[in-house]
C-alpha cells in the first residue's frame, strides 16, 4: 500500500473511531510509526487530510447505494439492503463525526452536504417513485415532501443534543427512525413484504 493510503486509512479509521477534533496528526503519524513530516509530504495539513477521508468515505457510500439498488428485487428490499449496509457503517462511528464537519472542516462539511442534499435525495426519491410503481407503497404518498424528510431523518443520530452518546447508540436511533419510516409508507402489500423480510432475517439469524 502506497503511503499517502496508509495515512487516509489510518486516519480514517481514528477519526471515525473516537471523532476528528480528538485526532492529532501527531497521534495519526504516532499510529503509523513515522514521523510528523513525512506525513505532511503527503498533506500539507489535517483540513487537507480530512477533505481526502471525507471524499474516499461519500465515493464509497456512493457505491454501496447503487449496489443494494442492482442487487435487489424491489423497493422494500433496496431500503433492508441499504439498512444493513448503513448499520454496519454507523457501528464505527463517533457521533461527533458530523458536529467537528460542520465546526471545524467547512470543505469537507459542504461536499458531505452536497452528497447528502443531491445524491442521497435522488436514491430517496428514486426509491419511493419506484415503491410506488410496485404496489408497495401507498400511492397517494407525496414524494417530494417525504423523501425530504426521510432525508433529513437519516442524521438525526448523529443531533447529540437530541440523542446524547453517553445514552443513545447511533445505530439504534437509526434502526428505529428508518424502520418507522418504512412501516409509515407501506401499502397492504408492502407491509406483507416487510414481514416476509424480517422473517427470512430471523431464520438466518438462528441457523
């Protein structure tokens, strides 16, 4: 692995671990048993190496949005795909992620908002449109306005004013909020698929 790798995965990994304001580079050079200035060969600074982490992370988010899209056989098993995928992702992430974003690295802060507001909005939409065509979900759903605020209930985790760490887990939060909003805009249907879903995942949890 090339250097400037070793140091993104690195700090990657600490960053999300214990949040970015905590992190030094100090502590990243540290970790990898180099020294301060080799690693700022590779970064002139930590809001340079912030920016490299955050676009590796959006790209790699992006990715799996459109694999459990390709992968699955409708909507309501697009939306199980995506949540297993994002609750493994969250298991390793310090809620104060996002609150040191928009604090301390407004680079970084405005293209993880430009994720959030562009691509995350049009799988959303993508997916209700797409429930809709289905039968899974109710017809009468207004889109633009619940795929607005599906999208902004997907980081309410991560509001440690509203959730504190100390008390909530991330992954919690958003088990419960995504599962809510899915019960929410099911059809008849729809609502027999979730069963069905949710039974396949218990026999597979005890074989």
């Amino acid at each position: 692995m090339e250097q400037r790798d070793r140091i993104q995965e690195k700090a990657n990994e600490m960053f999300m671990r214990y949040g970015i304001r905590s992190v030094s580079m100090d502590d990243i050079a540290g970790q990898l048993g180099m020294s301060k200035k080799t690693l700022y060969q590779f970064f002139s600074d930590k809001d340079e190496l912030v920016d490299a982490v955050m676009q590796a992370e959006l790209q790699g988010g992006q990715r799996d949005c459109e694999q459990c899209f390709d992968q699955s056989e409708n909507a309501i098993q697009e939306i199980f795909f995506t949540m297993q995928c994002i609750l493994e992702q969250f298991r390793h992430i310090n809620p104060m992620v996002v609150y040191d974003l928009q604090k301390f690295h407004h680079t970084a802060y405005h293209k993880f908002l430009a994720y959030k507001n562009d691509f995350l909005l049009t799988v959303i939409r993508n997916n209700l449109e797409r429930g809709i065509r289905e039968g899974l979900y109710r017809n009468e759903l207004n889109v633009d306005i619940l795929s607005r605020f599906r999208l902004q209930s997907m980081m309410i985790g991560f509001d440690i004013e509203a959730f504190p760490p100390a008390k909530y887990s991330v992954v919690d939060v958003t088990r419960e909020t995504l599962e809510h909003f899915l019960y929410g805009i099911v059809s008849l249907e729809g609502y027999k698929t979730i069963l069905n879903y949710k039974n396949e995942q218990t026999k597979m949890a005890k074989s």
